[in-house]
C-alpha cells in the first residue's frame, strides 16, 4: 500500500501526496544511498585497475584566468583511454567549466578528496593516476634560524592550496605495488611531492624564440596574491597574524592544506623527513622555480607541457618509460622555443618502468 492509498483510508479525503524528481529517480528505493560522485565503482576488487583524478582549473572570471586548462584535461583524458586503457568509468575529472564528464568543481577540498578516494581503495596491482592543469605557488617557509625557503604547491579554483606536503602524505598511504604517478602543468610543480628523490631535475636550457603567433601565460599566483586575496575577503583572515591563522580563519583548521597545520602533520609523521626513494611518481611541468606555459596558437589554447606529453605518447612507441617521457617532452619544449624543463621525480626502480605500467 503507497502513502495515498493510506491516507484515504484513514479517510483523509481531500489530501493527495505528490512526487517531484527526474524519471530516474521515480523508481529508486525512498532514502536508498547514490554513489557519490568523487567515488569510484566498486567492481570486482580482485582485479587490477587504472584510476585516474584529472582536474582543470582556468580561474574563469578573475584575473588569473588561463585559456587551456580545461582542454588539457580533454586531452589528457583521451590519452589515457586511447594509449594506455582506462576505462571511463574509472576516471574522475573536476573542471571549473562544465565539460561532459566532469562531476565536480575543483575546490581544494573536492580535489582531496577524489585523491584520498583513489589512494584508500587501491589495490595491490593498481595503476593510479593524477593530472593538473592550472595555476602553481611557491609557498615561503621561514624557520628560526634558517634560510627562506619556498614549498609547492598547486592552486585549486578555490585557492585553498594543495602543497608538497599533502602529496607525500597521499604517497605514504599507498599500498605495496601500486603505481602512483603525479602529472603536474603548473608552475613551481618541480618537487611537488616532498623529499621525492629527484631524476631528472635541474638543467641549463638555452631560451628559445617564440613564434610570433604563439601567446603564452606563465600558469603561477605567486603566493603574495594569494595571502591578499584571502585577506580581503574574510574578516577572520584578516585579524591574522601569520599565514597558517588567515588559512585556518577563511578555510578551517581541518580543510587547509597540512603544510599550515602543524600538529597534524606531526601525527602522520610529516615533519623532519629525508629525501628517499618511495611509491611515488612526479612528472612536472618545470622546475621549482620555473614557468610552465599556457598557450595560444592559431586560435586553440593548450599547455605547451601536455601538448608534449601527448606527442611524445602517441609517438609510435610500444612503451615508454618515465625517464624517456621526461627527456623526449624536454626535447619538443626546447625545439619549440619554450624556457622550461619539465622533471622527474622517484624511485631509481621508477625511473625505466613503463609510464602508467603495472608495478613490476
């Protein structure tokens, strides 16, 4: 008996319950839970997977808006289903312009939260795979005692950064023989997992000159801009008086990145590492201190990074190594006359492993 047929019997003549929702949901069980939509779908557990976390950020609307981004998740995500077999269902894509496919606004905390998804559902066997696209920082750290020094981070749509420091916990969660691998297009990406050994890094590249019609923009908010748009737009963050407090004022203590959150990060054992070798794979888009380039040519943007990186995948190549990726897109960038050197970041075992292969 449905709720209708109840209330008339009760006599209840001149009551009748109405149902308002999509056809879909007109035959779902009343309460019954829906996926969310950052998780990914349990099927068969047993078997390996490729998962893959893609995320595009052109700021649209403010002044650091970048024209590419979001084409570079496009791209990306037909690379990774054309060359190296995901499959769609396991791959999630947050963009900050809707774009088929995409199932979420990429918030700092949104992001988190698709890549801890990823981490504690992995498998023995897992393939694992996290592209950005968008703007990078550099984050000041000053200690007593101690030289100015400058972290990484990346710059969700949001601002609440996603630094160094969040990558390695997400990296010390991972399983034995899972492969991870980081893809980063932004700026100040060298290093973006921290104390990850680095392989190919540092390198002299002669400037080149850029075509005439190419337009370019450098994908960094240096984090002064950042520190003065919180500030302006939260009360809380302006009675600060030191970064970590403006970040706790605007996002809240357990939302901020774990870099501005000391005591958790010393109860996961952040604090005080080595560099080591680890799980953890980081391709960047340049160096620490570098510019990794949103582009504009004849009419369609894209990162000058990842356009690399596709070629050099959809090269002809039976398989290609991480260390082969890295060289083979340094090579296009210096060729087409861009002043940034993409890097390499893992473990001496990584560096000849497959790109996106199966751990060993």
């Amino acid at each position: 008996m449905n709720v209708r047929d109840e209330i008339t019997s009760l006599g209840f003549h001149e009551q009748h319950p109405c149902l308002y929702c999509s056809d879909k949901n007109a035959g779902t069980a009343f309460l019954a839970t829906i996926p969310t939509p950052l998780a990914f779908p349990m099927i068969n557990e047993l078997v390996p997977k490729k998962k893959a976390v893609l995320v595009g950020c052109n700021y649209p609307k403010t002044p650091y808006n970048l024209k590419g981004c979001i084409n570079d998740v496009e791209n990306i995500r037909r690379l990774i289903m054309k060359r190296f077999n995901f499959d769609r269902h396991f791959i999630k894509v947050l963009t900050d312009n809707y774009i088929p496919g995409s199932c979420a606004v990429p918030t700092g905390i949104k992001i988190k939260a698709a890549l801890y998804e990823m981490v504690k559902t992995a498998r023995p066997g897992d393939v694992l795979f996290f592209y950005f696209s968008g703007h990078g920082t550099a984050v000041p750290v000053l200690k007593p005692g101690q030289p100015l020094r400058l972290d990484e981070a990346i710059v969700p749509c949001d601002f609440n950064l996603i630094t160094d420091v969040d990558f390695r916990d997400l990296v010390n969660q991972l399983p034995d023989k899972v492969n991870f691998t980081i893809l980063s297009d932004s700026c100040h990406s060298g290093g973006l997992i921290d104390k990850e050994k680095e392989q190919i890094g540092p390198n002299t590249l002669r400037k080149g000159e850029k075509s005439p019609e190419c337009i370019t923009r450098g994908k960094s908010i240096e984090f002064p801009v950042i520190h003065d748009i919180i500030d302006l737009v939260s009360d809380a963050a302006h009675q600060a008086t030191n970064i970590a407090e403006q970040f706790f004022g605007f996002f809240g203590r357990d939302i901020v990145s774990l870099k501005f959150n000391h005591e958790a990060a010393k109860q996961k054992g952040l604090l005080g590492l080595q560099p080591h070798e680890d799980k953890g794979i980081l391709v960047s888009g340049c160096e620490a201190y570098e510019t990794s380039f949103d582009v504009v040519l004849d009419g369609k943007p894209y990162g000058a990074f990842t356009d690399a990186v596709v070629k050099v995948s959809m090269g002809g190549y039976v398989k290609i190594s991480n260390k082969d990726l890295v060289t083979r897109a340094r090579d296009i960038l210096k060729q087409n006359g861009f002043d940034q050197t993409p890097c390499l970041y893992c473990s001496n075992a990584d560096l000849d492993a497959d790109f996106l292969g199966e751990v060993a």
